[in-house]
C-alpha cells in the first residue's frame, strides 16, 4: 500500500520526468542518420594501425563534400557518414582516408548508398509501425478486460475496461518520451544518430513495457474477482495488494535484462551502443512505470469517477 499511499507523489516524478525529456528533445532536437535523409556510408579498415580521428577530420574538412562523421569501429576500423557522393567523390573519400600511407594500406569493407526519397519512405513506415502497434495494444487489451468494469468491488465503482487501454498507453508515452530525451542530450553532446535501430529499440520498449503493465493488471482483474466474493476491500486496497503480489517478478524480470543490456552497451560492437542505452533506459522507467505510475492511475480514475 506504499505505493498507492504516495500515488500523486511517484505520479509527479514521472511528470516532472516527461517534462524534462520533452525540454531536452525540443532544445537539442535529434540528429537524423542517414537512414531517413539519404546519404552514403562507408567502411574501412587499415592493416596495422587506425590514424588518429582528429588529423582524419582535418583532412575530410578540405574536400567540401559537406558534414562527414568518423566513428570508430572494431579495432582498425571507421565508418564515414556523409551525404550521397558520385564515383569520383567516392574514389577521392576513400584516397583521403588512406593519408597516402603505401605501409597502413586501407581496405573498404563497405559502401552503403541511400537517397533521400529511401529516407521518406524509411520514415513514413516508422511513423505508421508505432502508431498501429499502439492501435493494436489499445484494442487488445480493452478487450482482454472488457469484463472488468462490471467487478466492482465494494465501495469502489471500477473502472471501465477501454480506461485500463487508455492508461497503458499514457504509460507507453511516459516509457518513450524519457528514452527520447535522454538520445536527444547523446545527440546533441555525442553525436547520436537516429537511424532504423533506435525505431527498433522504440518498438522494442513498447512491447516489453506493455508486457510488464499486462501482467499487474491482470492481477488486478483477478484479486477483483476474488475480492468481490470473499472480502470487503476497497479498489485501492486492491491494487495495493496486486501491487505488493507483482512487483518482485516485474523488478527481477527486468533487471536480469538490463544486464544483458549493459553488456552489449560495455562490450558489444559500437555500432549497437545507443541501441542498447535506448532499451536499458526503456526497460528500466518502462518497469517504474507499471509498478509507480500505471496502477497509481487506475486509483486515481477510480476516485474521480467517485466524485
């Protein structure tokens, strides 16, 4: 009952959060990779030893071909990200990245070209993806509790089952929104890129929060049952009790996951660090959210339908 006693409490620092992340992501913006506004993208890799980033910039600065990012990869290895180049632009990219050096000779592992109407259509999928898979949650799980408005318990005049929908998605948005703001600050102080991974992790945080949200109000709808029949509690009490019944399973689950995570970010290859940052951010405020803002929510709906 800690939780649902201090329910406005957690309810504020999951405000004060959104609103944090909306600040940094209106301020900083992102960094849009060219994934979804066309460019090319080219790997490389020397023989014996990776020349310093800081020389390779100056060098890259002088062939005006506009903005080119260098990220370092594997052991040997960097990947220019730049706008679409001809042939020729290709071939002087790739002599520029060698620095004339016959011994540290350069190899390219690839050369991956996208154009511009790629990168419409790239972001045109993503925007519909996220909007039916929220759709379909919406839908599914006013119909998994489209029962659960009808177990009132006594003294509380439950909460319809399209609201337990509506909720979630409120949660989903709070999981989202926190993950967005903090690659908003990587982009604007590292140079984060948002390409197809970071709609992949967004997908991915959606599923997994929503899971976690699930299961706590499916033990909600069956101490509601159960309840109803045997005893005199309150909804409150309830949730309460679902609550202090769910939450290790939830806090385990998804702390054995975060490990894994952490182990890509440290360990894994570089292209795949903002990806396991964004999932390891979302797993751990899409966990605070089912426990310390969704059932909050439920109480606090069904106290205002009481008034």
């Amino acid at each position: 009952m800690f939780i649902i006693k201090y329910k406005k409490i957690f309810v504020g620092i999951s405000v004060i959060l959104v609103i944090l992340s909306l600040l940094a992501l209106f301020s900083f913006g992102l960094n849009i990779g060219i994934d979804f506004k066309g460019g090319a993208l080219t790997e490389v890799a020397y023989k014996f030893t990776r020349p310093n980033q800081e020389s390779l910039n100056k060098s890259l600065e002088s062939l005006n071909f506009g903005f080119i990012t260098l990220q370092p990869t594997g052991d040997l290895g960097y990947i220019a990200k730049s706008r679409s180049l001809s042939d020729s632009e290709h071939a002087e990219l790739l002599k520029t990245l060698s620095q004339n050096d016959t011994k540290n000779t350069v190899t390219e592992v690839s050369f991956n070209s996208i154009g511009p109407s790629v990168g419409r259509e790239l972001t045109r999928k993503a925007i519909i993806a996220i909007i039916l898979v929220s759709l379909a949650i919406i839908c599914f799980i006013a119909f998994a509790f489209r029962k659960v408005s009808n177990l009132s318990a006594t003294g509380s005049h439950g909460v319809a089952s399209w609201k337990y929908g509506l909720i979630a998605i409120v949660t989903l948005l709070h999981d989202v929104a926190i993950p967005v703001g903090l690659f908003a600050t990587l982009a604007y102080f590292y140079g984060a890129e948002l390409n197809t991974l970071f709609v992949v992790a967004i997908l991915t945080i959606l599923g997994l929060s929503v899971s976690d949200t699930i299961v706590i109000f499916d033990r909600i709808r069956e101490n509601l049952k159960n309840e109803n029949k045997e005893s005199k509690m309150n909804f409150s009490e309830i949730v309460g009790k679902s609550l202090e019944q769910s939450y290790v399973r939830s806090i385990s689950t998804s702390f054995t996951v975060i490990l894994v995570l952490l182990a890509l970010f440290f360990f894994g290859p570089v292209s795949t660090k903002y990806f396991a940052l964004m999932l390891t951010a979302g797993m751990f405020f899409g966990t605070y959210s089912s426990i310390f803002l969704a059932s909050p929510l439920l109480v606090l709906v069904s106290e205002r339908q009481k008034e």
